[in-house]
C-alpha cells in the first residue's frame, strides 16, 4: 500500500471516530441535562420558565458540538487539505 492510501484509509477511519464519539458523547450530555432538568422541574414547579429556557440553551450548545464533529468529518473525508501533499 502506497502513502496515498494508507493515508486515505487513516482519514477515513479518524472520520468514523470522530462521527461516533461526536454522536455518543453529546447524547450523554444532553441525557443528563435533560434529567437534571426534570429534576429540578419536579423540586420548584414555579421555576418552570427559566429551567425550560436554560435547558433549551444548553440542548442547543450541545447540538452544535455534535453538528461541528459532523462538519470535520466531512472536511477529512471529501476536501483533506494534507491530501495535496501526496498528490505532488
């Protein structure tokens, strides 16, 4: 195997690691903030307003995690810009 494709199929692997722990590990995140969420919803009710507007927030930052992994990925697999190196 040359350096080229030893080097495509490393990208392609730290992609699907990147994709997997950038799924897995904001689907924990937003787990517990969802639970920590109910939670304090069940201690003060009257407080509903401002835990449902944190939370959703907070959801949101966690997403975006996920959305930036996915965007890395992409940028690995399909535009690498090291890829020019090999090509010369």
């Amino acid at each position: 195997m040359n350096e080229l494709q030893q080097f495509s199929t490393l990208s392609t692997i730290v992609a699907g690691v990147v994709i997997a722990l950038g799924t897995m590990l904001p689907a924990i995140a937003m787990g517990r903030a969802i639970a920590s969420a109910l939670e304090a919803l069940s201690r003060q009710p009257e407080a509903e307003k401002t835990i449902t507007r944190t939370l959703f927030i907070g959801l949101a930052m966690i997403e975006s995690l996920a959305i930036y992994c996915l965007v890395i990925a992409l940028i690995v697999l399909f535009r690498n810009p090291l890829l020019e190196y090999f090509l010369k």
